[in-house]
C-alpha cells in the first residue's frame, strides 16, 4: 500500500476537489484554490513548545480549500476527509462584534472555526468552499496544521491582512490551543506556512530564526512509513508531557528546559521526580542532537545524521515514552538492512508514522522488507521537500 506514490497527481487532485464543490453547491462557480502542505520532522520531537530547536521539511501532501465569496454572511464548508467525525458539512455565521465562534462538533470543523476566529483581518464576507486532504489523518504528519494554515491562506484571498508570515503561524497555532485543545509548539503551522522546495528548516523556536537547510542530494531518499496505528493528542498523554518540562525547568530555575544543560540536569537529579527527570533528559539531549543533525546534513555527513535520528528513536522511546510497539518494529526492520542511514519515529508519537534516510538504491528493498516483516499493514511515502503555503490557478 503506497498511497500518494500511486495516487492522483496534484492536477488530478485539485480537478476533483473542485468537481464536488459543483456538486455540492449547484450553480456555483469556485474562484479561489489554495494548497497548505503536511510536513515530517526529521529531527527535534517535543522540542518546540520547550523553545528548542526542530528539523521538519514540508511535504508534498497538502490540504486544499477551493470556494468562492457569498453575500449572505454564512460560512458554508464541506470536507471530503472520510476520517473526520460527522457531519461532514457545517454553516455558521461569520465572526462579528455580537458573533463569537467557539468550539464544539463537528470537531474538524474546530480547526477552521479558531481560524475564521483569529484571523487578523477583516470584517471577513461569507464564503462556501470544500477542503480535502491527501495528508494523512492522524499520521504524525501534521493535518491539523496543514488545515489551518489551508483556512487561513483561503481567508487572506477574500479579505488581505498585512502578509506577515510569523504571524499567520501564530494565529493557527492559537486555533489549535483554544478551539482543538492541543497545546502543540509553533512547529507545525510554521513550516506549513514557510516550507521552501529542497531545503528542510532549522527553526529556533524561541526566536523563530530559520536557517534553511538545502536537500538536493539525488542519491539520498527521504522515505516516511505509516504504521497505521492511529493517534490522538487531546487526550491526557500530550499535557502531562508538556506540563513535566515545566516542573522540570522550574526546578532548576529556569523559563524552558532550552536554557538548562545537561549536566545541571544530572547535577539535579536527586531532587527531581523521576519520570521528570527522564523527560527533561530527551528534551535537553534533543536540542542538541537536533543542531547537530542540522550540521551534517548540511556537510553532507549522512551517517552521523541517521545516527542521531536513531539515538533521537530510542530517547522518544525509552525517556519520553511516547513511541509503541508498531514504531520500534519499523525502526528496527528499517535498520536491518544495506544503504539505510538511520530511522525514527516522527510527530507526536502513539503511532503514526517512521521517517527514514537512506540511499535512492536501497529503497525498493526496505520497503519490501518492511512488507514481510511488520506485524501491521504499512503505507509509504516517497517524499521530497516541498514549499509552504500556496494559491492554485484554476
């Protein structure tokens, strides 16, 4: 199973997306098409909300919103992801002075409610207007952003705001605090909105300085596996983390585990919770591995890089604790063979997805590996950096 490798093209995509807008609003025309890309993190997993540093390319897997402006003050939208929750179609009125948005169900409607709501332009019209996605839902790949940003791009066609990119990602990150519930960092929205063809992004995301990293090696793949083992962030799992760094910090007297190295760590061991003190280990040692990835792709040192990407798995795995048993499988089936690099999970964790460097002749054979090999039902995804957020001609 290798969905986008075998699916519609990008033409083919958008064609269908804009043959169901017809459908479902008859006698309407749409006259706006944007595209906002999912992404992978190559390096740098539960780093951003502790103002480090992250390592994730845009990919070529977007979400599309394709529409048109109404005159009636009612936002109408479809999506055709068969994974969101019902109903499937929702209308409500436009953000006013007297009119509030506030979250509730459809939950996918939520992303695109805290949008409409944060946008920082306005006063917005109505529109109708379709959203799909070949990026997939709940894969560690970033769709929730990957939509919010889509939203968004789609209201600045409607309604200008000033075009400053930073806060684009902020205002869909705030979205996704208080309308989804998911305290996530910047990452996310950020290279969904500023991802550059062949380059990767080392963003600092304490300054939100970005220093794009070229991958352009034709020999090199960059190669991202799903589990199709499900995850779901808004559950408990997520905050205690994110709530853990802190006390964490705190305890060695300071705003984020970015300003705390690692021997103050071990200094302070003693006096720390341990399961805290396991979860400030892989934040610190992270960052670190992270700028250090950024160096050798850079230099072209491929195999200190997969190096770091397994040493950044077995942190996640044994410190963190957010892997399972579906990602260790692949990491280590992955692993088991010739011209492969290195392998981790990617995203948030609880399944989803594995990315994986390695040599362009060695992937034919990891994949079929990993068919024979792994418990679950994998799908692949062949990827290639890509550009951020984007309109499409009609």
């Amino acid at each position: 199973m290798a969905e986008p490798r075998d699916g519609p093209g990008p033409r083919a995509f958008l064609e269908e997306t804009v043959r169901i807008f017809k459908e479902t609003y008859p006698g309407s025309e749409p006259t706006i098409a944007v595209a906002a890309p999912g992404r992978v993190n190559l390096i740098g997993e539960h780093t951003d909300y502790n103002q480090g540093y992250v390592l994730p390319m845009a990919l070529p897997m977007v979400t599309l919103v394709v529409g048109c402006v109404t005159t009636d003050g009612i936002i109408s939208l479809c999506t055709l992801a068969k994974e969101a929750d019902d109903p499937k179609y929702v209308e409500f009125p436009v953000t006013s002075e007297g009119n509030v948005l506030t979250p509730g169900l459809p939950k996918w409607a939520n992303y695109v409610k805290g949008v409409v709501q944060y946008y920082r332009a306005g006063p917005l019209p109505g529109f109708k207007a379709v959203t799909a996605s070949n990026v997939p839902l709940g894969g560690g790949l970033s769709s929730s952003a990957s939509l919010e940003v889509a939203i968004y791009t789609f209201l600045q066609q409607i309604c200008p705001d000033d075009g400053d990119l930073v806060e684009k990602a902020l205002a869909c990150q705030k979205a996704e605090h208080t309308f989804s519930f998911v305290p996530c960092g910047i990452m996310d929205q950020f290279i969904s909105v500023m991802g550059i063809a062949g380059h990767a992004l080392l963003i600092d995301c304490r300054s939100l300085e970005v220093t794009p990293v070229p991958i352009s090696d034709p020999s090199l793949v960059i190669l991202i596996t799903n589990s199709n083992v499900r995850h779901h962030l808004t559950g408990s799992e997520y905050p205690a983390r994110r709530q853990q760094c802190l006390e964490a910090a705190k305890a060695l007297g300071e705003e984020s585990l970015r300003d705390v190295s690692m021997a103050e760590l071990k200094a302070a061991k003693a006096s720390l919770d341990a399961e805290v003190y396991r979860r400030a280990h892989h934040v610190i040692s992270e960052i670190k591995r992270t700028t250090e990835a950024a160096e050798a792709l850079k230099s072209r040192n491929y195999r200190e890089f997969g190096k770091l990407m397994v040493q950044s798995h077995n942190s996640l795995r044994d410190d963190y604790n957010v892997s399972c048993r579906e990602l260790d499988e692949l990491v280590v089936i992955a692993m088991d063979g010739e011209g492969v690099y290195g392998s981790r999970m990617t995203g948030g964790g609880f399944g989803g997805c594995t990315v994986t460097l390695l040599e362009a002749t060695a992937v034919e054979k990891t994949m079929q590996r990993i068919k024979d090999k792994y418990s679950g039902i994998p799908a692949f995804y062949i990827t290639t950096p890509s550009r951020g957020a984007h309109v499409l001609q009609l």
